[in-house]
C-alpha cells in the first residue's frame, strides 16, 4: 500500500465528487484547467492519508465587485 496522499476535489454546494482518490499532480493539473470555474480552493485533514478539497463554483463577492470594476 502506497504511503502517498491522496485528495478528493468536492464541490462545495452540492457534494459533487469532481475529481477522486488523486495525487497532488492530478489536483495541480485538475486546477489549471478549471481555475477559472471553480472558487475557493480549501483543504481539509489535511495531516491525514486522504484529504477532502473543497472548491465552489459561486463567484466570491471579492472578486464579483473587482469584476464589475
């Protein structure tokens, strides 16, 4: 058995598994290609074997009033 952490990527609202049981390069790549839909990228447990990331696709209200300028 691997001693090497994995993440699961959830979306926030609606507990939707994005991206499951992967390496920190999975969540790098999966990040990069979806930075731009998905918010607020936080980790939980993270001391343990397995780490929940929670990302939202709801803009936050810092960047929406930067956005309308």
């Amino acid at each position: 058995m691997s001693a090497e952490k994995l993440y699961t990527i959830v979306l926030e609202h609606s507990l939707e598994v994005l991206l499951e049981a992967a390496t920190m390069e999975q969540v790098e790549a999966f990040w990069d290609a979806h930075d731009s839909h998905y918010f607020g990228l936080r980790m939980e447990n993270e001391t343990g074997p397995h780490v929940r990331v929670i990302v939202t696709d709801e803009i936050p209200e810092e960047e929406a009033e930067l956005c309308a300028g």
